[in-house]
C-alpha cells in the first residue's frame, strides 16, 4: 500500500502530491466534486485545509477522502502551464 508522505496546494482545485515510494504527482480534483459532501471543495479556502491521514491517505475535515493506492494507481497527473 502506497503512501501519501507531502501535500502542495498548487492552484484551485490542484495538489501536488508525493508518494513514499518517490512518486510525484499533480493532481486535479475539480472532476470529483459534485454535489453532498464533496461540493465543499469548490472552496478553495476549504479546499486547502486537506491533510494526510494515519493511513496515508488524503481527507477534508468533512470526512471526503481519498485512498492513496487509488490516487498513486489511477488518478492521471495533469500538467499545470506555468509563465
């Protein structure tokens, strides 16, 4: 089971996210937020207040989380442009 070991808020709804084995990634999260409990993510504010938990894994102070194993296999990294 993979890791979650550091969060960076890079942009709206986007976090750089590094695993324990090396892996880095950045990640949009603006598809999985929809209406109940994840809509409060379009907050930005609310949205930086995501922390690691004991497992590894991402969370809100709601209870939306996230399984390290999923993100580090199957969510795709994006490429943010930067100028």
């Amino acid at each position: 089971m993979w890791k979650v070991i550091s969060i960076i808020h890079m942009a709206n709804q986007v976090l750089s996210i590094k695993f324990d084995d090396g892996t880095k990634k950045e990640i949009d999260f603006a598809p999985f937020i929809g209406n109940g409990i994840s809509a409060a993510l379009r907050d930005e504010e609310f949205f930086r207040q995501v922390q690691i938990d004991c497992g590894g894994g991402i969370y809100w102070p709601n209870g939306f989380d996230f399984c390290p194993n999923y993100l580090h296999d199957e969510v795709p990294a994006v490429s943010l442009s930067r100028t």
